[in-house]
C-alpha cells in the first residue's frame, strides 16, 4: 500500500465521501459481532441517524429481493444473518457433525440462567435437582453466561447471560424471551431440601449430566 506526502496510508481517508450504503456492507461483512449504530456512525464518520436509516434501507431491501442472507438488529447491534428459510443448505455445510453441541443438561442450565438471572449456581442446582458445576463451566467456556458479582447474603459467585447468548438467539434483548419464567419453580422455596448439606462438587470433574446424549447446536 502506498503512502501520500502526509503520510497517510493510500486509502486511508476520505472514509466520509465513500458511498454509505456499500461502505456499511462492507464494514458488516468483517464484524465478528454485532455493530451497533453509533459505533457504525463513528467509523463511517456519519450522523447517526443517516446510518440508521441506510440500515433498514438496506434491510427493507434485502428483505423485498428475498436475498439468502438478511441484516437485522441484534443485542443492540447489526449483523447478517442467513435467511431462516435456507437454513437446511446452512445446516447441511456446516452441521455435518463438525461442531460440538450443548447437551439437554446444558440447554436446561442455560434456560435457567437467563430467566433467573443473576443467578448463583447452587440456585440454578436447585431449579433442576442436580448439582450444575461441570455444565456452568462449559457455558462459561462458550461464552454464554459470564460473573455478574457476588450475592450479598452468602457471597456467592452469580452468573447471567452475555450479550453473545442473545446474538446466538437472535434476540434483541432479555425482554424477547418467550414467557416461559412462570413454569420454572421458584430456587427459593426448594433451595432447603434439595442442596442443603450437600457440597459443590469439584468443577473442574466431569460433569454428572455428561451421559445425556441429547444435543442441540448453539
């Protein structure tokens, strides 16, 4: 690449003459993350608003021409996501067994976590009756949950989703989760008889749920 008297890398500047439109598909081709607005305006050097509408400019696009892919907004961000009714050609290059999958003890942790949230690891326990270390450690490891301090009363470490969970969800935020909370029995009232006296296993042992052979991808 070359250099201009001042320096600058050729290329480099102008990023505010580039055309909007394709400057932000190319931008969103490389995110490995949602993108959200203000960062998008920043980069673009862009009024915030102008990058918004030529967002769903171009997502109402997308959509009309009933393109393989589609730009929507998640956790708080922009990202292309392919097309739910293609999913069987995704599903059929990249699922051919290649990617390791949560188990059901996972999913029902994880499920836990975020309707209960935040929420410490002997309460996720007593939710679904068995000790959850080795199951918290691999969500952890994945991404999906994350520390959000400790609980006052007992000092124990609490955990909630991250902003990664909703992106593999396809969520925009905690609020469009199904209604699923009030099925869910209360850690509360079972915490007593199910873990007291009972000690935390070793979280670093395999888990106790590792013989579930359901799996599902996330």
């Amino acid at each position: 690449m070359s250099e201009d008297t001042t320096g600058a890398p050729e290329g480099a500047r102008g990023v505010a003459d580039l055309d909007l439109r394709p400057a932000l598909e190319a931008v969103l081709m490389v995110v490995d993350e949602p993108a959200t607005e203000e960062h998008l305006a920043k980069i673009l050097e862009r009024p915030r608003r102008q990058v918004a509408d030529a967002l769903r400019a171009l997502a109402d696009e997308y959509s009309l021409q009933r393109r393989g892919f589609e730009l929507r907004i998640v956790a708080g961000g922009w990202r292309f996501y392919s097309r739910p009714e293609y999913a069987a050609a995704v599903e059929r290059f990249v699922l051919d067994g290649q990617h390791a999958r949560l188990t059901q003890a996972a999913l029902e942790t994880l499920a836990v976590v975020a309707y209960r949230q935040p929420v410490s690891r002997s309460r996720v326990s007593a939710v679904r009756g068995v000790n959850c270390d080795g199951v918290m450690r691999t969500l952890l490891q994945r991404g999906l949950v994350q520390e959000a301090g400790a609980e006052p009363e007992t000092g124990a470490i609490l955990y909630r989703t991250t902003n990664y969970f909703l992106e593999r969800m396809g969520l925009r935020g905690l609020y469009e989760l199904p209604e699923l909370a009030p099925f869910l029995p209360e850690a509360d009232a079972i915490e007593a008889e199910t873990l007291e006296g009972v000690p935390s296993f070793d979280p670093d042992a395999p888990d106790a749920d590792a013989d579930d052979t359901t799996t599902t991808e996330l």
